[in-house]
C-alpha cells in the first residue's frame, strides 16, 4: 500500500491525478485498461478496512454470524418486518434450504462467491440495502467519487483523531492468484436504495472457503486485497490532517456534496442547513 500524507485539503486534487497517472502509466505498460479507482472514507487514517459485521461480531462476541449459511438465516428471517415497514419487497431472495444446497453446489462446482451474486441479483440487492440501512454487513462500501469518500472521511472524525483518510483502490483487470480468502467487488448496476446512486456505491466483500466444508467465511478484507489488485493494481491510502475539516466540507458542499445530497432524508437535510448557517457563515 502507497500512503499519500498530504499537508492539507489544497494538496487532495494532487494526490488525485498521481493515482489517475498511475492507472493511466500501467495501463499503457501491461496493454489492458486498468479498472477506475474506488475510494473509500474514514475519520481516522488509525482505522482499517473493517466491515460493520466484523464490529459487530467483535462487540457481541457472536463469531458465528461470519460463517455465510447462519448470516443468512439471519438476514431471512429480518425480510418479512424490514418489507412490510419499507414497502419494498425482494421476491426471488432463495429460502433458506435452497440457498443451502447452491452453497454447496458452488463450493464444488466454482468456489468464489461472487460469481453466484452476479447469478441472484434480489439476493446481492438485498444486501446492498440492508448495508445503506445500519444491518451489520460483510459488505464493505466504496464509492466512485473521491469526493463523496473525502465527506465521509471529514464528516465525523472520532474525538482523538489526527489524521483522516482516503483509500483509492486500483484494481488490475486481471486478478491476481486464485487464494482463500477472496475479495470481489459488486456493484454499481443493483437496484436498490436511492443512497446507492446518490453515492455511486460499490461494495467489496472478502470471504475464504474449504472446498471440504459445505459453507463459506467472511473474512478480514486486509487479508484478500493483495490477491485482488491483481499484479498491476495498488492500495493508495490519503491521509490529511483533521484541522482541515471545516475547509474541506465548504469546499465539498459548495460541489454539492454533503449529508442531504448523499441520504436526502429529513434528517440528513436539517443537518445540512445547520452546518451551512452555523459554521460555514462564520
């Protein structure tokens, strides 16, 4: 990984076109167009490529929700309260046993998940909605946008934090080795939550299996970026001083991005206008 310690919120367009001219430097050497950077935000650069579930899991001492078939349950049994209060539905998500038997059937057949998701579209959709909504996710969300990343880094560091961050993932468009564990992207053509194109959402999921068991495992994301780069891509990790918050925000809204563009909820919008009359005007 490349880390990328700017002096302040002025350096960030930088730090973008040193990563544009890495895609565009490699692509030209290896003769195949490198994916476009994803971009992901956090309040601390002290933070990992954590998932919700795994902060979960770690604050309820529960480790069995990382195995795929007892998550599952889990997310089925939540789809009839979370339809009947949402007025959405998900029609074609497989039950349970028949889900089962696919896992199986893909373990033998092709191990890696992520060519069954491309498969079961309500189920991926599924997923990407409960992330937007607070469910503990195995899902890892990045956006197209390294500026609606750099909101998300800046809109609210931890108390303590000295530096927030940015990480831009290039990926090769060739993988690297065929491992466990495994990362694959999903994303962006799912029909789901507005936030997903509000935010030009893509997601990341990171999972290991044995092809003698009979289910999978998430895993740490850490552990399968390398093999998911591929030999030509690169982690870059942007790291900018906190101080720099109220600059960057301004800077961030005036582009129209802030809370109420990426949710448009109520909330998110009264949030918004107080940020806007109460610090920006100072």
């Amino acid at each position: 990984m490349q880390t990328l310690d700017l002096t302040g919120w002025s350096d960030f367009e930088g730090a973008l076109q040193q990563i544009g001219d890495t895609q565009r430097e490699r692509s030209a050497r290896c003769g195949r167009t490198l994916r476009d950077p994803l971009f992901r935000g956090l309040g601390s650069s002290e933070w990992g490529l954590e998932t919700t579930l795994e902060r979960f899991c770690r604050l309820e001492r529960c480790d069995a929700l990382l195995g795929l078939l007892k998550y599952y349950e889990g997310i089925g049994k939540s789809k009839p309260a979370v339809e009947t209060f949402s007025g959405r539905s998900w029609d074609e998500f497989p039950n349970h046993p028949k889900f089962e038997q696919r896992v199986g059937n893909n373990l033998a057949d092709c191990p890696w998940l992520g060519t069954y998701l491309k498969e079961a579209p309500d189920l991926c959709e599924y997923l990407v909605y409960l992330r937007h909504h607070g469910f503990p996710s195995p899902l890892l969300d990045w956006s197209a946008s390294p500026y609606v990343a750099a909101f998300f880094a800046f809109d609210s560091p931890p108390e303590g934090a000295k530096r927030v961050a940015v990480y831009a993932f290039l990926q090769d468009t060739i993988p690297g080795p065929s491992t466990s564990p495994h990362l694959f992207v999903v994303g962006p053509y799912v029909r789901s939550d507005p936030r997903h194109f509000l935010q030009q959402g893509r997601y990341s999921m990171c999972i290991a299996c044995d092809l003698g068991d009979t289910d999978y495992r998430f895993s740490p994301h850490e552990s399968g970026v390398s093999n998911a780069m591929g030999p030509e891509g690169e982690m870059f990790k942007i790291t900018i001083p906190v101080e720099e918050r109220l600059t960057a925000l301004k800077h961030l809204d005036l582009m129209n991005i802030n809370a109420f563009s990426l949710f448009g909820s109520d909330d998110s919008l009264v949030r918004t206008i107080a940020r806007r009359e109460l610090l920006f005007r100072g």
